[in-house]
C-alpha cells in the first residue's frame, strides 16, 4: 500500500466515528486530565503562532485560540469528517484555521519558519505513513529556536504486557511490538505502528535538537481502562505519584503514551 492509499485508509477509518469523536473525549476524565498535562507542556514555550497535526474535532485548537499569548491555531488533518466539523467552529471562534492534509502538506499552506510550536497529541504520527518526511517537513515550518511538542502511542507498555500476560493473551500482550499494529479497537482494524524512543529519535534528530521525554500511564492504567484507577481516588494519585518517580529511571518510556519536545535550532541551520 502507497502512501496516499494508507492515509486513504486512515481518513475512511475515524470519518466513520468522527461525529461522535467529541463527546466520547468529554466524558473520560482520564483523558482530560493527559490532555491538560499536554496542553500545559506547549504553553512553556513560544505559542503566539501555533500548529497542529491530527486535530480530530478540533477540541485543542478552540482551546488554545481562547489563550490570551495565541494569535492563530493552524491546524492539519487529513480526515474530511473533521475538516469539515472544525470549518463549521472556524466560522465562530477567532483565531482557528483547519486544513485538510497531513504535515507533509505544512508548506502548502503555510510559509517556511512560520510557526513557534508544532503540536501532536494522542498518536497521530502513527498512523503517518512516512515518519522521515514528516519530521523533515515539522522542522521546515518552525520558526529558528520554535519547539516540536510530539505525543506517541509507545510501543514498550509495560502494563498492558504484564496484563495480557497474566490473561494469558501473549499475542496481544506483544502486538506492539510488531511492524504492524491494529490499533484499540478490538472490532475495527487500523494499520498502525508503534515506535521506540530511539526510533523517533532517528527521525527527528537530523533536523531537531530533542530537549525533552516524559512517560505518561506507566503503572496508571491508560485511558480505556480507566475505571481501574478512577481520577482522583487514592489508587490513582497513588498511582501517578509512582510514575513521576519513574520519569527519573530508565523505566521512563514503559507507558502507555511518550512525550517528546524538539527544538529547531536558534542559528537557522
């Protein structure tokens, strides 16, 4: 499968769900809670310009355009369904401009060294089909000294290895491990792949400089699983108690989604 036909094939898959997409956010906590801790990892550096790839409905653009030090939300995603659903906010809300496409197509719409900070948040570089092009492509449009703030499904989960298992489901307890992954969903197929910390770096690091890695869920059950460890109770501050401490340790890039922040270099080069 080419490129195209592969980014065909992950619009076709979240057009189906992207109606519904929204209110299945609002109603996880889980969720909202890493969304915030995202979020307030971007408004450390410069964001009076911003750019974000994969905006689903559109949930962090609104957020960030409604920020007082951000003049403008760009916004790629190479979904029509939600093309078209954050067009509709566009018309309302100042500030947001969604385009239709993947970060190959940054510099179509946007001027080379025009944005301080690129952002990705839940994973949706892996579901890209050329990693080298987009991450080429990410430094081109940051402005000299802009930041790349970068979230992937990680493919070392320790959690979700020992739970299968103990469930006796090794084949999917090693499913990331794989070349191919078929995503969460255990009734609908997405091609999809997980990556290391050093294979992202190999990406990015010829055109950025990495400044930053963080683990999110490492013992704290991840998002679908988060009646487990209910925000808020004492297992779950307890719990992510414990994966700050972990941050600090090799064990870091054993959850269920890693951070990463890259920096173009001030020099222009």
């Amino acid at each position: 499968m080419n490129d195209e036909s592969y980014h065909k094939t992950v619009a076709d898959y979240y057009d189906e769900e992207a109606h519904s997409f929204e209110e299945r956010a609002h109603i996880n906590p889980l969720l909202g809670h890493l969304r915030q801790r995202f979020r307030d990892i971007v408004l450390e550096g410069e964001v009076s310009t911003l750019l974000e790839i994969g905006y689903g409905p559109g949930l962090d653009m609104v957020w960030f355009a409604h920020q007082d030090r951000v003049s403008a939300v760009h916004g790629l995603d190479i979904t029509p369904n939600f093309h078209e659903i954050v067009s509709q906010k566009a018309k309302t809300i100042k500030g947001i401009h969604p385009y239709l496409g993947g970060p190959e197509q940054c510099l179509d719409h946007l001027e080379e060294g025009s944005i301080d900070t690129v952002y990705v948040f839940f994973g949706a570089l892996n579901t890209c089909a050329n990693l080298n092009s987009a991450a080429e492509h990410i430094a081109r449009v940051l402005k000299p000294g802009g930041r790349a703030v970068l979230t992937f499904v990680n493919k070392w989960y320790m959690f979700d290895v020992i739970w299968n298992l103990i469930t006796l489901r090794p084949k999917k307890a090693f499913a990331r491990l794989k070349k191919v992954w078929t995503g969460y969903s255990p009734t609908r197929r997405l091609e999809s792949r997980c990556y290391s910390s050093r294979e992202i770096n190999q990406y990015f690091s010829p055109h950025l400089r990495r400044t930053m890695r963080r683990g999110y869920c490492i013992t704290h059950p991840a998002w679908y699983r988060h009646h487990w460890a209910p925000l808020g109770s004492l297992r779950s501050r307890f719990l992510m108690g414990f994966d700050r401490l972990l941050r600090w340790t090799p064990f870091w890039n054993l959850g269920e989604y890693s951070l990463y922040v890259y920096e173009r270099s001030a020099n222009n080069d």
